[in-house]
C-alpha cells in the first residue's frame, strides 16, 4: 500500500518527539544517529544538544529514499528531499523548588 | 481585594492539589569509579542532582521529564590522561537520570520508594548495562580527540594492566560536584554544543554525537 505524502510528513513531525533527549518513546541510544532508516527516510543530523536543550528544543533533518506518495493522494514527494522536524518543550511542570526531596 | 484574595487562594489551593497529585521526585547520587592500574587504584566520584517531573498536562509523547544538575566523573588513570564516566549512556540522553530507578528500582512497584530505601545503606554496585559511556581524549585539550572506552577494555585505551575496578551509585546529601571544567578547559567554550563545534550532530563521529552536556548539566 502507497503511504500518502500527506501521511509521511505526519509521521515525521511525530517522530521528533520520540528521538534525542526527552523522548517519549524510548528507541534506544543513539535514536537520532544519523544513518537511521525511518521506513523511506533516513536521519541526516538533529539537533539535540546542550544548547538546544537549553532552549528546549530539539530537531531532526530526514533525506527520503524514495518517492514518497502519488498524484492521487495529493503529491508526490522525490527521493532525496530533506525534511526538517522539530519540537519546543517549555517544561512549564518542571518545579524543582517543590520537589519531594528523596534527599 | 476579597475576590483576589478568594482568586490567589483558589490558584494555591490548585497548585497544592496538583503538587500532592503529581509530585515531583528529586536525589543525589554519588557516582564513583575505580580503575586498577599498574601504579594502583585510581578513583574519581561525582555527586549529581535527579529530579524528575510528571508531565500529566502538556502532552509532548514523556510521561516524565527528567533534570540533572553535575558532570561526569573523572579519573586520571595516568599523569594527564582522564577516563570520564558520562551523565549519557547504554539507558538513552539522559541515563544517568535512569540509573538508580533502574538499579533500585528493578524489583520494586515503586521506583522512588526503592530509591529512598537505599538511603544510607553505602554504594551499590552498577552492573554493566548502566554504567554510563566511558570516554577518553588523545588530547585533553582538543575535543575532537574523544574516544570511546569499552567498560570490559580499558586497557585498550590505557594501556597494558588497566581495568574498570569498580562501578557504584550511592543515594547521598552531599552537595553537587563542581570543577570539571579545569581538566576541560574547552568545556566553557562550546557552551554546550557538539564537541566537534558542529551546529548540528548526529555523528557518525564521536565528537559529533557527544556535547557538552553529557559531561556538564545544568550548572552555570
């Protein structure tokens, strides 16, 4: 079954919650590492470090390896487009002020 | 002024609530690791800060979200040459955030319970899967050198007679190790980026997967 281009990119801007730092789901270390397949995409580079941490950001920039859709569910994306998925997580419940300190 | 009085006791009221509904988790862990070297034992320890947040209303994929303030433990296995046992490792990002809940934890229905437990009850071994990722440098003073460092090898990267003695967490109160930056004194200077000075990582070099981060965390 084509997967429609739409559908894809969906699943990217998903997948960004589940790689690097703050992962959602847990894919093991080195999730973001570049080389990693993702169906028909592979990861290029993120976007993960002390710094965008920091800004609580986190980014991840995939290549497809092929043509991703069809003309009839709504368009084609070619083979080797890079696709940049990002998140900003404010931790707003972050309070180590109240925390039950263990020690 | 009675509605706002009303108005900021309802918002406390909430706030206690939800604090009392989701509390947030917080220790210290003293982490310390041994090597045997031809010269003798060699130990460095770190004292670093957990604290681990639920994440009941901003849906972002993490149930929890996980702080740590420290830095990696050194050891200088030789005069100028360093082993540094990183806050990241085989548990993801944030592994040393996991270590304890998974080493105390393991048995237990409730992580933090365990971990309260081992209070006072001196260091506890690590067994190999949550040792964090050991690393060296060709050159200190040149983050692009870094290498990794297999726990089961050391000798590979040290020398002939060097193995990994000993690895242990212990729930502790001292205060959070500081001063990691004079034996990395580039440490400052990448301001938390890919050791390699990349803006973005990924690798497949070492200095481009590790940044500053994994050896220093929410410290100024």
């Amino acid at each position: 079954m084509t997967i429609s281009k739409d559908l894809f990119l969906a699943l990217l801007s998903m997948d960004a919650y589940n790689r690097g730092y703050g992962a959602g789901v847990d894919l093991g270390q080195n999730s973001d590492k570049s080389g990693t397949l993702l169906g028909s995409a592979t990861i290029l580079k993120s976007k993960g470090d002390q710094e965008a941490q920091d800004a609580g950001f986190y980014a991840v920039a995939y290549k497809t390896t092929k043509d991703i859709g069809t003309k009839d569910t709504g368009g084609i994306i070619p083979a080797e487009t890079t696709i940049i998925s990002y998140r900003g997580t404010d931790n707003f419940t972050n309070d180590p002020i109240a925390a039950e300190q263990i020690f | 002024m009675r509605a706002l009085a009303i108005f900021i006791a309802a918002i406390l009221a909430l706030y206690g609530l939800y604090k009392l509904s989701y509390p947030t988790q917080s220790w210290r862990q003293n982490i310390t690791i041994t090597v045997t070297t031809p010269e003798g034992e060699k130990t460095g320890s770190s004292v670093q800060s957990v604290t681990w947040t639920p994440n009941p209303i901003f849906k972002d994929g993490a149930s929890e979200h996980v702080n740590m303030q420290g830095e990696a433990v050194a050891v200088e296995v030789a005069p100028g040459k360093f082993l540094f046992a990183l806050l990241t490792g085989p548990l993801g990002p944030e592994h040393m955030g996991w270590v304890a809940r998974r080493l105390f934890g393991a048995k237990a229905a409730d992580d933090y319970a365990a971990i309260r437990a081992a209070r006072g009850k001196g260091p506890a071994d690590l067994p190999t899967a949550l040792i964090p990722m050991l690393v060296t440098f060709k050159d200190i003073n040149d983050p692009k050198t870094v290498e990794r460092v297999d726990p089961n090898n050391l000798a590979a990267a040290f020398g002939q007679g060097v193995r990994l003695a000993r690895a242990s967490i212990e729930i502790t109160n001292d205060p959070v190790t500081t001063g990691i930056e004079k034996k990395l004194p580039w440490l400052g200077r990448i301001k938390g980026g890919y050791l390699d000075g990349q803006f973005a990582g990924g690798g497949p070099e070492l200095s481009n997967i590790l940044h500053g981060g994994n050896f220093r965390q929410g410290m100024k």
